[in-house]
C-alpha cells in the first residue's frame, strides 16, 4: 500500500512539476484524478449499471428527441460556419 501511495504522489509531482501554472487552479486540471474518476464511472455505468437498470425495460423511444437534437446541431453548425467566414473575410 505504501508503494501505491508513493506512486501517486509522485505522479502528483510530475504532473505539479510539468504542468501550465496558469492551469492550477482550473476545476478539474489540478490533478489527473478527477478526470480519471469521471472516465471510470462512465465506464461503469456504460457497461454495468446501465444493462442491469435496463434489463428488464423497454427501450426509451427517443426519436423525436433525436429530431429536436440534431435539428440544433445542423442550425448551430450552420451559424457557427456563417460567423467563422464571416469574420475571417473581415479580417
């Protein structure tokens, strides 16, 4: 256990070490385990906790939610290619 703490710190230090000062005090970039906890509990809930919640449902019908989505995804593409021309011609 004491090898595996050691181990952590110094991979705590290595990252303190090597990392962007400016970064420091970001949520979520001071350290690699918060990323890491997020990481694994999405692989858990994509692999275990999900089937055994879904086991013994219907699928959701998400098709009209799916419709909505992608209908603000090509609307939200389409402004944000109008604005990235837009302003590279001004330039």
């Amino acid at each position: 256990m004491a090898l595996l703490l050691k181990y952590i710190d110094d991979i705590q230090q290595l990252f303190d070490k090597n990392g962007d000062p400016r970064t420091r005090n970001w949520p979520m970039m001071s350290s690699p385990f918060p990323t890491l906890v997020i990481c694994l509990s999405y692989v858990y809930f994509v692999k275990v906790a999900g089937p055994r919640f879904m086991e013994n449902r219907k699928p959701f019908q998400l098709k009209n939610v799916l419709i909505a989505y992608n209908l603000f995804q090509v609307i939200f593409s389409t402004w944000l290619f109008y604005e990235v021309t837009y302003n590279s011609i001004q330039k």
